[in-house]
C-alpha cells in the first residue's frame, strides 16, 4: 500500500474553508438563518471558531460566500452572458422562460435557500443585500437584449418579470410550508406546479408580439 504524504498546509487551510461554507448550509437547514451564529457553524465544521476569522474575515463574508454559491440567479448569470451571444436571433422570450422554469425547479429542491429568501424578506440584512445586488447582474444582461427586441413596443418587460419572479418564490415557499391549496391549485403535487409552468409560459407568450 502507497503511504499518504502530507499535502501541505495549503491544502489543510482549503479542506477547512470547505468545511466552514458548507456547515453554513447545515446550520441553514437545521436551525434557519437566527441559527447562523459563529459558535454552530464552528461546531458543526469541527473547527476552532478563530478559524472564521482568519480564513474568511468575519462571519458575514463566510456566510455571503456560501449562499452565493447556491443561488439560482448568481449561478445562472454566469452562464447567462454566453447563452445570450449565443440566441442572439432567437427571442428573448424563451430564454427568460427557460430560466423561470428552471427557477421553479431549482427552488423548490434547495431548502437552504428557501430559508435564505425568507430571511431575505424578514429583515434588512447586508449579507442579502450584497446577494441582490450580484442577482441584478443578470438584469443588466438580459434587459439590454430585449430592450432592443422589443423597442418601440409597450411592453414592460421588467415589471412582468418582477411579478412572475417574486411568484415563483411565493408560491414555492407556499408549497413547502402551508397544507392547502392556492387559488384552488394543490401546488404541493408535480400536477399542481406543472400548471404553474405552462401559465408562466402563457404569460410571457402573450407579453411578447408574435415571434
């Protein structure tokens, strides 16, 4: 058998790092963000609570770091300036649908991040304010492109793509959290959450001119 060598303490420094963003998440899951506190993220990594400090500055950037990580918008606003360039002469139409049903998806697997929003709309935070600002960089983006598409039209694309943002979280957060329906929709069931979809499709199928 080969005898291990020691990697060094470049890599000692990493595998903590590691283990302190991803307790973040832990400590979301099981405690919600009032749990995200210096002395649970430290214990649940198994590290020395000084470690936060040194590796990450303060608590708040530990923190930042990791729900950036695992942020749907933040993700996708990295691949977004690619997939743009590259449906330059297809509408933008269905690239914000993609990422709307993509949102859905993605949201309403990830718990962490569930609780991220709910912090989000419960309280003012640097660390959420920092994230919905790097979130807006995908607006910059995909704005620029349909202002051009749809120039001279009366289409305000940013408030329907406000409303149907917010909703999807809404409605998620709805599905995780409360035993009944909405608007008579059992949107706690795939059936429920596929109507969901295709009037997400609807609406932008009828926000758009014909293309």
């Amino acid at each position: 058998m080969a005898r291990k060598t020691y990697q060094g303490e470049k890599n000692d420094k990493n595998r903590t790092m590691n283990k302190l963003i991803q307790s973040v998440g832990v400590v979301l899951e099981k405690k919600g963000y009032t749990g995200l506190t210096i002395a649970n993220i430290s214990s649940t990594a198994g590290v020395d609570r000084k470690l936060i400090s040194t590796y990450f500055g303060n608590i708040n950037n530990l923190i930042e770091i990791y729900i950036k990580s695992k942020d749907y918008w933040v993700a996708a606003t990295e691949q977004a300036e690619q997939s743009l360039a590259n449906a330059k002469d297809t509408s933008t139409r269905h690239f914000i649908e993609e990422l709307l049903i993509n949102q859905i998806d993605q949201f309403g697997l990830n718990e962490e991040m569930q609780k991220v929003v709910l912090w989000q709309i419960s309280e003012p935070s640097e660390i959420m304010s920092h994230v919905t600002q790097e979130r807006e960089k995908m607006s910059s983006l995909f704005f620029a492109q349909s202002d051009k598409e749809l120039a001279g039209k009366d289409i305000d694309l940013r408030a329907v793509s406000s409303l149907l943002v917010a909703g999807i979280y809404y409605l998620v957060l709805h599905s995780k959290t409360t035993d009944s329906t909405f608007c008579e929709i059992d949107i706690s069931t795939e059936a429920g959450m596929d109507r969901i979809k295709n009037a997400v499709r609807t609406i932008l199928k009828q926000t758009y001119p014909t293309d």
